[in-house]
C-alpha cells in the first residue's frame, strides 16, 4: 500500500476512538500536512510548532468526523486553520514588539537587501521561495506534488478537487514559476550589466 | 488539439494549457500511451518540447529537494500521549469567549475609574493581609525575580486577585550569543480577577471618538471562580 493511502476501516477504526489506528492515521498523513502548512503558513512561522498543534487538533476532534472519506480534506483544514491563527498571532507580536521597543527604525537598518539575499540562495531555495510567491490554488498542489509519491489523484483527495484540475493547475503553476524564475534571471543579468558599466566608467 | 495529417507524419497543434499539462504528465510520470504518442510527434516537429521538459524537470526536482526538507520536520512530530477528552476546557474557553469583549472593556473601565495600575491599586487594598503573608517569606527587595514572582503568585491566589499563570510561555525571539549561548524573548501569562460594580463597551461615534457605553449583564454563574 502506497504511503498515503488510507484504507477506511483505519479511518473508521481512529473515529471511533481506535488509539492505534489514530498514530497510523496521523504517520501517514504528517508529511503533507506539512506540505499544506507550508502553503499557508506565515513565512516566520515555525513549521513544528504547526504540526504540533494540527496533532492536538486531531487528537481532540477525530471523532467530529463523520464520513471516512471527508478524513483528508477535514484534516486539511485543521491545518489551514492552524496556519491562519499562527498568522493573526505573528501579526499581533510582531505589532506589539514594534510598539515595545521601536524596531520600525531596525527594520529600516536591515541591511538584508534583495542583493544579498539573492546571493546566498542556493538554486533550490530561490525555487522554493518562488513556489511560497504563487497564488495559493497553484502553490498548494506544487508544494503537495513535492511530498514523495504524492499522485495528482491522491492530491485531488486532499484538495477536494477533481484530477483534471488538479493537473491544470500544478501544469499552470509551473509555467507561473518558469516565468517567475526568467524574470528573476533577466532582472539579476540588468543590473550585472548596470555594474559592470559603470565600474567600466 | 489538432492534427494535420496531410503530410507525411502528422503534426499537433496543442494550446498552452494543453501543451503544459502535457509535460506536467511526462515529468510527473502520469502519462498515458496517448499522451507519449502525443509528445513524440509534437517533440519531432517542434524539438524545443525538450527544453521546456527538462526546465519543468529541473524545476521539480529541485523544489521536491526543498519540500522534503522542509517537511521532514513532521517524521518528528507524534500524536500527544492519550486521547484529550477537552469538553471540560472547551466549556471554560466558551465561557472565555463570552467574556473576552467585557474583559477588555472591564480593563479599561477600571483605568477609568481608579487612575492608577491595578497592581498597585491591588496592594494598597489589601496592605495588611498581603503584609501578613509576606511576612514570613523573603523581603521583596531581597527576592530574587522568581522568588518575587512566586511570592505575587502564591499571595495574589490567597487574596483571590491571581487565578494563574498559563503553562504556555509564548516565544517572541531567539537569538544566538556570541559565547554560544541562545537569548529568548517570552511573554508569561498571567490570569488575575477582579471584581467591578460597572461594565461599559467601547464604542466609536460618527466622528471616530471612542465613546464608553454602559452595559447591563445578568447573572449568569452561580458563584465566582
């Protein structure tokens, strides 16, 4: 059996309160609730810190789930929900830690410029950063097509959403990110070009 | 998608959407038969498929790199111990719920009418049994901060006017030190109660001025916490 297929009696057995099934239910889901958290969450947010509170959530609630087959798309909300309250919380902190010691004037100092940021992503984090910058309808299947082994039918199961749609918009979504990463290149090339000159001159 | 078979081998026109979801199928390995017959005849009238193929290709491998990454943080995530039967803290969080407006405006009622810090305003009232209850503990300018904080704790519950401090320490930042050590920022929440004789909701007239509205409540719990 295939890492995320659920077999239904597993899913029956943890709503009704099957401690066993539950821990099965949860090691095989995890990785792509991580994958959905990461589609949803704050960029500061720490992604085990979600997890953790998704794996409260579904310790306390499995049994409000009524129909086995509606398990993955329940458990992507709790997720989605965890990842929005983790949101309103960061903007709360990050709000009152302005206020409390006046880090408007830091930030301005940041000096983590584009440039130097830029310079030190890898290939594959300029990527990843350009797959968090997509709408969140393509982001969310991209991001779950990365969880190993995930098929677009196993991804339609957890979005809710017909293949067909599903593979449009991984399909689409790459070509957003293509021509993301272009513009990037062609941007980094200008201003090579611009520095080049005038170091020249 | 057309075909035109009029000359010797027949050639496909596809629509962008078409043409990605193509590539997205060969990369993703959910092609079909059709969909490689597809590819073959569009690749041999059209050679620059193979390029978009090998970016899409590229692209997906290097962002499967960084999710798996990313999410493997989950292997070290386990259910917690013991399933949480939480209809006990769902009903005091409802009762929260209900309350939290009035507690916000129950704070800013007593600022109105006192002028003053609760803390302190706390102390003063009750000097003599805060006093009795210190006295055989450290003076509060010898303590050190947790012995103090203890202290307000333990008298703060004697006197009714703390109901606890929260388990969770909210972690605001972490910094490394130079010497290696790590510097956390926290909050620690603290419950306190107070009894009022008035509550007023703040509202904003049209002008944008905040306005104290009193409010009627009826008793709704049998006795205090």
């Amino acid at each position: 059996m295939d890492e995320q297929d659920l077999s239904e009696s597993v899913i029956q057995a943890a709503i009704a309160g099957d401690r066993g099934a539950l821990d099965q239910l949860w090691k095989q889901s995890r990785r792509w609730v991580g994958a959905v958290l990461l589609a949803h969450k704050p960029r500061e947010a720490d992604l085990e810190d979600l997890l953790q509170a998704v794996a409260m959530q579904v310790c306390r609630k499995i049994s409000s789930v009524h129909e086995p087959k509606a398990f993955k798309s329940w458990l992507r909300t709790v997720a989605i929900n965890a990842a929005r309250e983790e949101g309103r919380k960061t903007t709360r902190r990050r709000r009152s830690m302005l206020r409390l010691v006046g880090m408007e004037q830091a930030n301005q100092s940041n000096p983590g410029s584009a440039d130097v940021i830029m310079a030190d992503w890898d290939e594959s984090q300029r990527v990843y950063q350009a797959v968090l910058s997509l709408p969140v309808g393509y982001r969310e299947p991209i991001l779950l097509r990365g969880v190993r082994s995930m098929s677009y039918q196993q991804i339609g199961e957890v979005l809710d959403l017909p293949i067909t749609t599903i593979e449009t918009r991984i399909a689409r979504g790459r070509r957003m990110l293509k021509e993301l990463l272009a513009q990037q290149d062609t941007e980094r090339e200008g201003k090579l070009c611009k520095q080049a000159a005038a170091g020249g001159g | 998608m057309r075909t035109n078979e009029s000359n010797e081998q027949p050639t496909i026109r596809l629509s962008g959407d078409e043409r990605d979801v193509l590539v997205a199928r060969v990369v993703d390995g959910a092609a079909t038969n059709t969909d490689w017959t597809t590819f073959r005849t569009l690749a041999a009238h059209d050679p620059s498929i193979w390029s978009e193929l090998a970016d899409t290709q590229q692209i997906h491998e290097l962002m499967s790199q960084r999710v798996q990454s990313e999410i493997a943080a989950a292997d070290r995530i386990e259910l917690p111990g013991g399933l949480i039967d939480d209809r006990p803290m769902r009903a005091r969080l409802d009762l929260v719920s209900r309350w939290g407006g009035w507690a916000a405006a129950a704070a800013i009622l007593m600022v109105w009418f006192f002028g003053q810090p609760i803390s302190t305003m706390a102390l003063d009232e009750h000097d003599s049994a805060a006093a009795g209850l210190l006295g055989s503990r450290i003076l509060l300018d010898q303590a050190k901060p947790d012995q103090a904080f203890d202290q307000y704790l333990s008298s703060g519950q004697s006197l009714g006017r703390v109901v606890g401090e929260m388990p969770e320490r909210i972690v605001i930042e972490t910094r490394p030190m130079p010497n290696g050590t790590i510097e956390v920022l926290y909050l620690r929440q603290i419950i306190e109660r107070q009894v009022i004789d008035h509550a007023y909701r703040e509202v904003r007239d049209e002008a944008g001025n905040v306005i104290p509205v009193p409010v009627e409540l009826s008793p709704t719990v049998e006795r205090a916490f």
